[in-house]
C-alpha cells in the first residue's frame, strides 16, 4: 500500500514539542519546509530533532483515543453517554465491530513505530558526520527507539492479536507497503528481544536530573521493566506457559528494586512509609497529585505522555472524560461515562457474583475516581480522574461534600479549561506492575494450598489497597476472605479495576483472564488460518455485561470465540493491501449479530 494509507506520514518536518516542567526548555525541531532527505541527516541534532518527533506522535489525538477504546472502553467500566449521539460507540457497544468504524485504524500507531525505523535506520549514518554525535549518543537514542517501537507492536498485539511487523522505513510516498500479518508470538518475542537490547543502552530513570520531565516522559530502563512485565505476563496467559509467569515477575522484581534505589539514593527526603517498606507509595492525602495535572511525573509513575496544555493539549481525553460545566464535571461534549459498577459498593464485589467493583465506602477511590457515587440508582457517572484538579480529603473536611466516612469530596473541583488541557497520559506506574506480579504470583502457585506463594500475591495486593483506605476502616482484605487461586485470581482482578480504572487497563486485563482459561489457543497460527477457534471463558462475558442495566444477553450471545476479542481491521487498508486477512469474524456491511 501506498506510504499516506497506514503511517499517514508527510514531510517528517515541523515538530515541536514543549517541554512540561520549565517554560525556558523547549526542543523546537525544524521548519515546516525542511524534510527528511539525504541532506538532513547530518548533525546530532538532526537525530534528536526525529526522537522528539516520535514522542510527539504518541501523543497524537488518534494514539489517545485509542489507548482508551481499545483498552477500556470495550469492558465494563465505561459506557457511551447517553445524551451523546455516536452510532459507532453504540455498535462498539453491541460488539457490532465494522471494519468502516474509525476506531479500527491502526495508522497512528504505526505512525510511531515508522518514526522509530527512520532514526533507526538513519541515525548510524551521523556519526561519521557529527564528531558530536557519538556511539555512546546513538547507543541510548536506538534503545529509545527500540523500546518505544516495541510499546507499540504490544498495543496493536493486544488490539488486532494478528499484525504486520517491519523494520524497515518509509520516507516517500511512492514507497508501497505490503505486508502480511504475524502471528503474536512472534511479534511478542520481536519485542522482547529489541527490549532485551534497549535494556543495555537506555537511560536510568532520574539520569536526566531532579525533577527533569523526561525521567518520566521519554522510554528509560524503568519504563522497559515494566514493559517486559506486561509483555510477559500477556505472552504468559495466553500460551499458559510457567516460564513467562517467571519472567514477567523477575522484571516486576527489577523494577520495583530500582525504584527502591532511587528513593534511598535521591529522594530520602521524600521515601514514603517506613525505611523498610521498599514500595514507599504515597500516603492517602498525597494520592491524588499522581493524576493532578498540577503535580504530573509524580515519583510512582514509570511513563506518563507529556501535555503542556499548549504546543500539545489532551484534547482526547478530555472529550472522552470531561463533563466541564458550572459544576466541573458537566461538559456536552463528553463521550462517555463510568458505567453502573462504580456506584455503590456490594461485599461481593472480589467474587464473580459482584455487582459493583468497590467492596467499602472506606476506599478512598471510591469517592475519588468518579463523580456522584454512593447513589445505588445511578446507571452512568462522571469520570473525576485526570478530571478534577482538587482530590478527596482523608479527615472530618467542611459541612458540605461529606460521605459517611468522614472523606471530604472536594466537589466543585476547579474547573478545567477546554482550551488547552494539560492533563498527562499515565502508561505506566509502580502500582500497576505490583499488581502484574501479583497475578503472575497466583498462576506460579503449585495448588491452592502453595501458602507461601499466595500469600506473597495477597500482601502485594494488600499493600495497594490498604494505601487507599481511611486508616480506621476496620473493613480491609483480610487474607483468610480468599482461599486458593482461583479467590487470589479474582481478588487480583478486582483490584486492579480499583486501582487503574479509567488508565486504559482493563479490557486488556479481562482478555488476560479469558486466555488463562480457554483450551486451544494456538498464538503460532493467525486467526484467519484457522477453521476453528477456541470458546470464551463464560465468567470473563459475565464481568463484561455488569455495567448494561437491561441486562448483557445479546452480547454475551455474539461473543462466542477467541477472534471476538480483538478489533477488526480498517477496511480501507485491506483494498490497498491485499496480504491482509480480515478478523474472520468482522465482515464489511454486516453485523456480528448475522454471524
């Protein structure tokens, strides 16, 4: 196919990107009539110039969008609201994926990883130019680029599950890409082994200085731990392998450690908890500033996509979350809600029989996370996360706001301009991966009376949802609540919701729970190829469907098999590429209700 079809790639030229913590530092790149030839890789800051410009690509609108329909919106945590008209939400919603609708392209994504190729496959070139330019440059700008190109094969992996995969770049128009499609395995372990190198060369988390925003904005071997973790704990629930359970918690382990370091070594001032605790999470009061657009790059994160509100403004996320009004959280442009599961807490909420996913009003997310909870009537709530810019307060607060445990919710928040929204992405943060460990632990226990391991996964999970209760609350997890693994797998589960909601996690999350549970899956052989594909974990469709208040029948009905959770692909690129195979179960004009 022609270059424009899938990477949408102009001149590469006239990128700027704002730099978030100091007004006086900018990277401004090059102007709009200077493109990428033979006569632009020439000098370091050539090469820097492209760097930046993947990272800027990321933070494409489309990229956006996407990190939040393909990784949550598709689950039961966000519906479409309801005084928004959008027909391709609805089918989205009714698992009536078309390949015309929007959200199947994939071209931002591969904007990226084209992005990664040109410097990868230019950048040698300048050091036999640019006596500036040194190995040493070039060895930590190709780790970048491997392990951002790497971040996003695992998104289109996890979106499409059948990919095509390249190396090579493409600069002109004129250039015609096809490709086939690659089985998962494969592209995962492409990815493994480009981040196996990048891990070598990249820079230390906080190597950029104190308070540097590329410490968090830009790939670091932080950022690679984690990655390795999510890659591994994927290629591990769906090949139900042992050995990638191992690896998935040995890099979780490398990146907890490192952030270990790092506070002992820098930030003494700042450890959380006791000097033994070696997680040092932020205490109930500080939690907020970690999705404050005042306090972004908070020392918990890992990754986060860097908005200024200016030269780059979240425009994504703030149409899809934000109900901006006199009260804050009311704006008519929102697109969609925290469905039903948000507003009330049920005791059962760690078990399959769990209407709603908070099990106590003694959380502190659950007042935090979503506007106008506590109300058992409620069929959609806003969403307060990346949202408000004041968080819940943990003491007896003022005479107004107040929920019955004494949490003060700090309603109206300040209110959010449309115009230049500069609320970061956050990728990755340290609870995340604790908790990716935590279900990589449970699946490693040899039965379920493997005490010692379960009980390492309990006090992982433990430790993230006792930071976010009220210290008095006499309602925690208690350890004897969930005997065996299959209690310790749906407590995980549960928690995770908790604590990522909204972070573009949780469809990814309910896929890795239906593959540890489906027989046949065969990650060697492409979708198409196969005239069989293995059945859905029924339990997985019965968390899906919580949040339809007339009930998930139908959808449970058309989910049937393995191709139904993934996207199909853009039907525009299948005319123009015709060694790709269609997601066997989507077909153009026709809903997956006729299949």
């Amino acid at each position: 196919m022609k270059i424009k079809n899938i990477f949408k790639i102009t001149a590469m030229s006239a990128i700027v990107l704002a730099v978030f913590c100091s007004c006086s530092d900018f990277l401004t790149i090059y102007p709009t009539d200077k493109t990428v030839g033979e006569d632009f890789w020439k000098t370091k800051e050539d090469v820097e110039g492209m760097v930046t410009g993947a990272y800027t690509q990321m933070l494409s609108y489309g990229c956006q969008e996407r990190a939040i329909l393909w990784g949550a919106y598709r689950s039961d945590e966000l519906v479409k609201y309801s005084d928004y008209s959008s027909t391709a939400l609805e089918n989205i919603s009714a698992v009536n994926l078309l390949p015309t609708i929007s959200y199947t392209s994939w071209g931002n994504f591969y904007s990226v990883i084209n992005r990664c190729n040109i410097v990868l496959n230019h950048a040698p070139d300048v050091m036999e130019l640019d006596p500036k330019f040194t190995q040493g440059d070039y060895d930590e700008i190709r780790a970048q680029m491997l392990a951002l190109r790497s971040l996003c094969y695992f998104y289109l992996v996890r979106a499409f599950r059948d990919v095509p995969y390249t190396t090579q770049s493409y600069e002109d128009d004129d250039q015609v890409f096809v490709v086939p499609q690659v089985a998962p395995d494969s592209v995962l372990q492409y990815c493994i082994n480009d981040l196996e190198e990048a891990e070598r060369y990249i820079m230390k988390s906080g190597a950029y200085g104190l308070n540097n925003w590329r410490n968090k904005g830009y790939m670091t071997r932080d950022a690679v731990y984690a990655l390795m973790a999510d890659i591994y704990l994927w290629r591990a629930s769906m090949t139900k392998n042992r050995a990638y359970y191992d690896k998935c918690i040995e890099y979780a382990d490398k990146l907890i450690d490192s952030k270990d370091e790092y506070y002992r070594t820098t930030h003494v001032d700042r450890i959380g908890g006791s000097q033994e605790d070696k997680y040092h999470l932020a205490d109930l009061n500080s939690m907020y500033n970690i999705f404050s657009t005042i306090f972004g790059n908070q020392d918990e994160s890992i990754l986060e996509w860097q908005y200024d509100g200016s030269s780059q403004s979240n425009t994504a996320l703030l149409n899809y979350y934000n109900r901006e009004g006199d009260n804050d959280h009311q704006h008519s442009n929102s697109m969609i809600m925290a469905s039903q599961v948000f507003n009330f807490p049920d005791e059962a909420a760690n078990t399959l029989q769990g209407r709603k996913i908070y099990h106590s009003k003694n959380d502190y997310r659950y007042w935090q996370f979503v506007y106008g909870v506590n109300n058992e009537e409620a069929t959609e709530l806003s969403i307060r996360k990346f949202i408000a810019t004041s968080g819940v307060v943990n003491g007896e607060g003022s005479s107004t706001g107040n929920d019955p445990t004494g949490f003060t919710r700090g309603e109206p928040a300040t209110r959010r301009n449309y115009n230049g929204f500069s609320q970061n992405w956050i990728v990755y943060r340290l609870t995340d991966v604790m908790l990716m460990k935590a279900e990589a632990l449970v699946q490693t226990a040899a039965s379920d009376s493997d005490h010692v391991v379960l009980d390492e996964a309990f006090n992982l999970v433990q430790k993230v949802n006792k930071r976010a209760m009220k210290e008095t609350a006499t309602d925690t997890l208690l350890i004897e609540n969930f005997k065996g693994k299959e209690a310790m797998e749906l407590l995980v589960l549960a928690e995770r919701e908790r604590e990522l909601c909204f972070e573009g996690k949780r469809w990814f999350d309910l896929v890795r729970f239906c593959y540890r549970h489906m027989e046949g899956v065969d990650v060697n052989k492409k979708l198409a190829d196969a005239t069989d594909w293995p059945t859905l974990y029924s339990p997985m469709l019965q968390l899906i469907v919580r949040k339809y208040v007339n009930g998930g029948d139908a959808v449970s009905y058309k989910m049937k098999s393995e191709p139904y959770l993934y996207w199909p692909i853009q039907y525009s690129e299948t005319l123009v590429n015709n060694l790709l195979k269609q997601n066997p179960v989507f077909q153009l004009e026709k809903s997956t209700s006729k299949n």
